[in-house]
C-alpha cells in the first residue's frame, strides 16, 4: 500500500502534508501563487490569471479530499 500524501492533522481541522510528494504538492501550489503574483502583466489580465490558477487550486483540493481519511467518532 502506498503512503497517503495527505491525512488529518492531530490537533484543529483539515488534512496536512504526510509525505515527500505531500510537501512537493504544497510546494507547487507555493511556486504558481507566487509566479502568478510576480507577473508583470498588463492590469487587464489579472483576471485570466486568475481563472487559470483555478484548475492548479482544483487539483490540490481534489488530491487532498481524496486523501483525507474520516475521523473515528468515539
């Protein structure tokens, strides 16, 4: 069985890096948030940049619900 990238944190609410490739994934969302910052482009395109950001923030939300275990209700 292959390690979850993703799984709940121990203490408050939502899933956390487990993994190498958990900490690859945060650290790609990091790189295109700041490469999307740094562009300099004319201001009519920032929302174009925006809406094309949004399939990258899909991915990683996707990626960590399916990873994201239920917790036990005791």
């Amino acid at each position: 069985m292959r390690p979850q990238w993703f799984g709940p944190k121990r203490f408050g609410v939502g899933v956390g890096p487990r993994s190498w490739e958990g900490w690859a994934v945060i650290a790609v969302l990091v790189a295109v948030a700041i490469g999307v910052k740094w562009l300099s482009l004319p201001p009519g395109w920032a929302p174009g940049i925006r809406i094309a950001c949004l399939p990258v923030l899909a991915a990683i939300v996707a990626l960590t619900y399916r990873e994201d275990e239920p917790h036990s209700k005791t």
